[in-house]
C-alpha cells in the first residue's frame, strides 16, 4: 500500500483516505490504482457494506498530480491506464460509496462526488472543475451527471465558465448532503455508512441501481469524454495551456473562429 492512500476497514465499512497533504492530495496514477483496486475488491468482499472516501490535512483532492498527468499522458497517448480505469469503474460500483469532503475538491475531486449516494462537506469545502481552462473537457461521466442533478446552467457555471462553488452552493445545487464543522464530518460519514450497513444488502443494491438508473449510458458517456479529452491533450490549446502553467505565465490563445464538431 502506497503511503499516499490509506485503506482500511472498519467494521463493515472500508475507508479510502488520500493521505498526500503536502501535495493538496492530488492524486498520481499509483494512487488512481490503489483507489480502483481497493472498490473492486471491497465489492467482491461479503464482509464490506460501503465505501468511504476521505481526504486528509483540510484538503479532499486537488485533482490530478500534473506533472505525474502530463507525463502518464505523453507515454500512454491519452488519460492513462490508471485514469481510466478508476473513472470507469465509478458507475459500475455495487455498494454504497460516501465522501466526506474538506478543502479543496478540484477536478476529480468534484465529479467523482456525482457517483456517490451521499455527500458530507465542510464550510471550507470549495468545488472547482477546471477542465476548459486547462483547454480540456469534462470527465467521469460530469457532462451527463452535472446537468441532470444541478441543471444545464449551473453545470455550464462550473464545468464552463469555471466558477468555483462553495459547500452552501453546492448543497443548494443538490450534491451536497449536508454541511458539518471539520471536526463532526468523519463520524457523521461513518454514521450513515454504518445506518447503509445494516440495511437488508439484497434490497438495498436494488434500490440503488433503481435510483441511479442506466450504469450502460453513464459508461458511454465517459467513454465519450475520454475519446475527446485525448484528441484535446494534443491541440494546440492543451499544449499552449500546460506550457502557460509550467512557465507561471498566462496562456495566450488564438481566437480564430472553427466549424469543427467535436
């Protein structure tokens, strides 16, 4: 196990915590690996009832480790083995899968939230996914689930125009659950963990699948976005955009108009 994720089990319940503080905890492709393991090994193991993820050092994630990103990107042509198969598995998950949310959730930090059945979040929580900046798209299914639980417009807000939401925004927006000091997130996580957990098991996966419909037309969706994300990676705009950023210098686009459907 990576000192980056710590997993553990406690009781019925299995803990992911991300555990890279000095890094803001985003996450590396190591870490994205241990994190897919981990879920699919707790839905395979009868003594597990929900998974929990946390974040560590008043930060949930920062989102991808960029350096790690660019050169996963560069080798393997696209998100990454380790990528992709983390945000493919986030529809297909048995159990129930609960966050609890401080700091910053940037990024994946966010849209991974879009497939958990609860979310706890902190005054401090802040919400940014700021994929167009970067001269990328939405990822992990955020372009279908964003809009259907927010609305078109505040999902345009954020994944778009690139506003960050605060954890009293994003409750009004529906994918928080409930606010609590930093201090009472964690027990109230596993509180509602552990209520999950003693639910009848058979009725309980039913009712999830029933509720989040289709898992087939999410997986196609981030089949979708990752297709486009890889084209984006190598357009001009990526590559002008992650330059910018290692030079700490703004990006200087072309503003040239194009026909070009995506």
């Amino acid at each position: 196990m990576s000192a980056d994720v710590d997993i553990r089990q406690h009781g019925a319940i299995q803990v992911l915590r991300l555990t890279r503080p000095d890094k803001k905890n985003a996450l590396t492709g190591e870490m994205y690996a241990l994190l897919t393991d981990a879920l699919e090994a707790g839905d395979a193991n009868e003594d597990v009832a929900a998974h929990v993820i946390l974040g560590s050092g008043g930060v949930f994630s920062a989102g991808n480790d960029i350096s790690d990103f660019l050169q996963t990107s560069k080798n393997e042509n696209g998100l990454g083995r380790d990528v992709l198969r983390f945000i493919s598995l986030l529809p297909l998950i048995q159990k129930p899968l609960l966050a609890g949310v401080d700091g910053k959730a940037i990024g994946i930090g966010t849209t991974l939230l879009f497939h958990c059945d609860l979310v706890f979040a902190t005054p401090a929580a802040e919400f940014s996914t700021p994929f167009l900046d970067l001269g990328l798209v939405p990822e992990a299914g955020s372009s279908l689930l964003m809009p259907r639980v927010m609305g078109y417009q505040r999902a345009f807000e954020m994944l778009v125009l690139g506003a960050t939401f605060s954890a009293e925004r994003a409750r009004e927006c529906g994918f928080v659950n409930q606010i609590l000091e930093a201090d009472k997130i964690e027990s109230a996580v596993m509180a509602a963990a552990s209520r999950l957990a003693s639910k009848p098991p058979k009725a309980l996966a039913l009712a999830r699948q029933l509720l989040k419909g289709d898992a087939k037309e999410i997986s196609a969706c981030i089949k979708r976005e990752a297709d486009i994300f890889r084209n984006r990676l190598a357009s001009p705009e990526a590559m002008e955009t992650f330059q910018a950023f290692i030079e700490k210098r703004p990006p200087r686009f072309s503003h040239a108009p194009t026909q070009k459907n995506i």
